[in-house]
C-alpha cells in the first residue's frame, strides 16, 4: 500500500524475477509434473505388459511426435528436479548460501537439467 493507503497495483508480467526464484519455481513445478506423470506412466507399463499388441500400442505412442515432446519435457523435468534437488541439499550444508554462490548454483543447476536433457535424448535417439 502507497502513504495514501492505496493499494498498489502490480503487473506480474513487468516483475523481472532473479535466476534463484526462477529455479525455485521451475523446482516445484516440476516435482508437481513428476508426481502427476506417475499415473501415466504406470498405464502405459500396463499396456506394454498386457500383451505384444499393447507393447506396439505403447512403442507407436511414444515415437508419435506429440509422444516425443512429452519424452523430453517428462526427462528435462526429472533432471532439473534432480539437480535442483542437489543444489538444495548442498544449500543445507553451508554451500552456495552466499549471493555469488547462490547465483553460480542456480544457474548451474538449470543448465545442467538442459544440457543433461540434450545428452541423453542425443543417446536416446541415435
């Protein structure tokens, strides 16, 4: 509120927020995929399980390109979670608790999700 007891009106689209919220957001959003990608998951082991027909129902799901993208969003979202995590776990023993520490880490963390991402979809599709 301003001195005249306005409230303020903020445009959340003009907030530049720093790279450690931007990491802590991307954090749990994508904890909040993984555990709703678990149903998902479990359905297409079931298919794949149930018989040979279901296995080529689940094969052709997953190399559709739709199923692709879903492939690499599922797997950057396990690995910046992962490493996130990590970076988490460091900043509870005193590591990277300072604002250059802070920043190195949280930038290395969103790279590594997406280099990891690119590394293993390279692996994955070659």
């Amino acid at each position: 509120m301003t001195r005249q007891g306005r409230p303020v009106f903020l445009d959340l689209r003009k907030i530049r927020l720093p790279l450690n919220a931007v990491v802590s957001i991307l954090h749990r959003i994508t904890g909040v995929f993984l555990i709703l990608s678990i149903p998902v998951l479990l359905w297409l082991l079931d298919r794949s399980l149930a018989s040979p027909e279901g296995f080529a129902q689940v094969v052709a799901i997953i190399y559709h390109p739709i199923g692709l993208v879903a492939l690499a969003l599922g797997l950057w979202w396990l690995l910046h979670h992962l490493f996130a995590g990590i970076r988490y776990l460091l900043m509870e023993f005193g590591i990277g608790e300072d604002r250059a520490g802070s920043l190195r880490t949280a930038r290395d963390a969103l790279y590594a999700g997406i280099l990891g991402t690119v590394l293993v979809w390279l692996g994955l599709v070659l």
